[in-house]
C-alpha cells in the first residue's frame, strides 16, 4: 500500500504522449513518418529538461519519456504563434483540458513540470512568473463572504506563483493584500500575518510611510496580531496606525473609525475597559453620523461596544445591543452571514452567562449548525461556536451531551 505503481503510471504516460502526437498531427497536417522524425530530433533536448526536478533522474540519462517528447514537439511549434493563439493552441495540442461547463482548465503534472523546465531553459522563467502575477492582481477581487467562490478559485494559483521566487514584483502587492486578507477570512492567522508584514513592507518602501494603502496594511496587520493573541503588539501597532490615519485621513472619515474601533476591541481584551468603553461609544456615535446607522461599519462598532458594556457588568445594556445588532445585520447583510453569525454567538453568551441557559442553548445550536455550513468544520469561528455549545451543555448538567460536543473539536 501507497507504493508507486511504476506500470499503471507509465500506461498512463503512453496514453497521454499518444493523446498529445494526435492533437498535433491533426492540428498541423503532419504525417506519421515525420512527426516520428521531430520525435527522435527532440530527443537531446528532452532528456535535458527531464533531468531537472525529478526523483529518479538516472531514469533519463539515456532513454527519452514520450510525454515530455511529444509536449517538446507540440510547444515549439506553439511558441512561434502569436499569443493571442496560444491558448486554443494549447488546447488543441492536448496540454489543457477544459472542465465541463467551467472556464477553467486541468494541465497534467508532467506537462507542467516540463513547461516549467523549458522555460527556466529559456531563461523565460521570471518574465512569465511576472506576467501570471500581474494577470492574478487584475482577477484576485478584494476578498469578501459574497465573493467567495471567485476569490477561492483564485487562491491556490496566487498561492502557487508567488511560491515560485521570492522577488514578488512591487506591482503585485495588492496581489498579496488580498490574498492575506482571503486567509484571514479563512481563519488562517499565521499565513495572513506573514503576508501582510510583507505587504506593509513593500508600502512602505514604495508609497511611503503615510500612504493610505500603507495604513490599511499596518491596521490589517494589527487585527491579525490581535486574532493571534499578541495583544500588547497589536496595541502598538492600532495606536500609530490611528495617530497616522487621523492626521492623514481626517477624525471622522471611516478608516479612521475602523482604526478606533480596533484598537478598543485591543484595549478590551486587555481588560483596559474603561478607555475602551469611551472609545467605542465614540466610534458608534461618529460612525451612525458619518456612515448611518444600519451601516456594517456602525454594526460593528455596536457589536464591540456591548462586548465591552458586558465586561463591566451591564448585562441588561448589553443584551438589549447584541439583540438589536443580530436584528440589523440579519436585516442588512442576511441570517448566514459571518457577521451575523457572530452577533447570534456573542447573544447566546451572554444569555448563558445571565443564567438563561435554556434559549443560550438554542441560539448556540443554531448558530454552530449555520457557523459549520457557511465557514467549514475547522474554521476557528466554528470551534469556538461548538466549544460554546459545550459550556451551555455543562451548565444544565448535560455531561453526555457537553462531551459529545467536544468531541467534535477533535474530529
């Protein structure tokens, strides 16, 4: 078991390579006997580009491999086309598949492992990389829950080229901005943290310390260290980031209350509550001025406000918020968004913690059903709504039932 099974792979290959010579006999009108002749002259170059990049290399000190024989053929002759053509050439050289009724296509691994080779021969390698990070940075939309599927597709292959060098072109840091925000969105902290440094770096070298672009990175990054824990960094960071946007920006423009409210949701979980308190009430009074009250912006500050409003004691205050703010964001962004999502959890815990446990446990029920369907089983939102669910377990006496629950952090 899980050893390679070297004659399945290779009938594999042979079908391939004889998929690959087909389309380009058709494609080109050449006959067998000729395309047979470009075979064997291919030959020198082939076992050169095999040598690079695979496990067993002694395998093509003297023998050739059909499919990268057969792609060496197709691809030099699609290279002399101009480039608008090269994609149906691709196509009908057998290279790409196209998926059934999706825009999108499937390169074999041999393909693209030769392709890569050909160009690194041709010293092409970074003109190409640029090229596909620049095509990325054009399609990668500003990553949000309505246009998940789109930025999702996208992902993996920014992913993949970014992976390949390390000289991320200055032009494709928006590339990187969003695709840091796409895996904060994902729950993945540590890879959006890596991403937004780099972003912020890139910035500010070159836009300038000052920069509203340059700002947005540093407050993104600060909430990624605040989503990590590293709250006393975190703190730095929002408080220069607010200093800046304020003098940059102005007090009432809505990247500087996004900053406000930030860095109280910090000061909160420092337990600083008082100075986060005045913050927040600050940040929702400007923000329903400024953007209207029904804005996800003064949502937000209405949700951290009575987050804090509970840490000093006000329960009743702050039910009668969180009631209110679930009301208006099921109302204005639907019942399954994220946001939403979050209001009916911070509902739930604070009905728990005033002992109304049994409508605690019905709102957690419902918002780990919906938490898992819209974010995923991992998703840290998630594993925090079951832990959630845990807790109210716990306080009813429901032993059984509470570790049942636990039990599905861990599967």
């Amino acid at each position: 078991m899980g050893r390679h099974n070297s004659t399945s792979s290779s009938h594999v290959e042979r079908r391939l390579a004889i998929k690959q010579a087909s389309a380009y006999m058709a494609r080109t009108g050449t006959t067998t006997s000729r395309y047979l002749d470009h075979y064997r002259s291919s030959d020198k170059n082939l076992i050169k580009l095999l040598r690079k990049d695979f496990g067993d290399r002694s395998r093509y000190s003297s023998i050739g491999n059909a499919v990268a024989t057969t792609w060496l053929i197709s691809f030099e002759q699609i290279s002399r086309n101009p480039l608008a053509a090269q994609r149906s050439g691709r196509k009908a050289y057998a290279f790409i598949t196209q998926r059934d009724g999706q825009d999108s296509f499937d390169i074999h691994r041999l393909v693209r492992l030769v392709m890569r080779n050909w160009l690194d021969d041709k010293g092409q390698v970074r003109e190409c990389r640029v090229a596909v990070l620049r095509r990325l940075a054009e399609a990668f939309p500003f990553p949000k829950h309505e246009n998940r599927e789109v930025w999702m597709r996208y992902l993996p292959h920014a992913q993949a080229a970014l992976e390949y060098g390390d000289d991320a072109a200055e032009a494709e840091v928006d590339l990187l901005f969003h695709m840091a925000a796409s895996f904060s969105i994902l729950g993945k902290y540590k890879e959006a943290e890596a991403m937004y440094r780099q972003t912020l770096e890139l910035r500010q070298k070159v836009l300038g310390a000052e920069h509203p672009d340059t700002l947005a990175s540093m407050n993104n990054l600060a909430h990624v260290l605040y989503s990590l824990g590293k709250y006393g960094e975190a703190e730095a960071m929002h408080r220069q980031t607010l200093e800046l946007t304020e003098k940059v920006l102005g007090a009432e423009h809505p990247s500087t209350l996004t900053s406000m409210m930030n860095l109280a949701n910090v000061l909160g979980s420092l337990g600083k509550y008082k100075e986060a308190e005045a913050i927040h009430r600050q940040t929702l009074n400007l923000s329903g001025k400024v953007l209207g009250v029904e804005h996800p912006s003064t949502l937000d500050s209405m949700k951290s406000l009575a987050n804090v409003v509970n840490n000093l004691g006000m329960a009743e205050e702050a039910e009668a918020m969180h009631r209110q703010t679930l009301k208006l964001r099921e109302k204005v962004l639907g019942a399954e968004h994220p946001d939403a999502l979050a209001s009916m959890n911070d509902l739930a815990n604070i009905l728990q913690r005033q002992g109304k446990y049994e409508e605690a446990e019905a709102m957690h029920r419902q918002d780990w059903k919906l938490t898992q369907k819209v974010l995923g089983a991992k998703h840290p939102s998630t594993l925090d709504s079951v832990n959630n669910l845990a807790s109210v377990l716990q306080r009813q006496g429901k032993y059984e039932e509470a570790e049942a629950s636990i039990g599905r952090i861990g599967s």
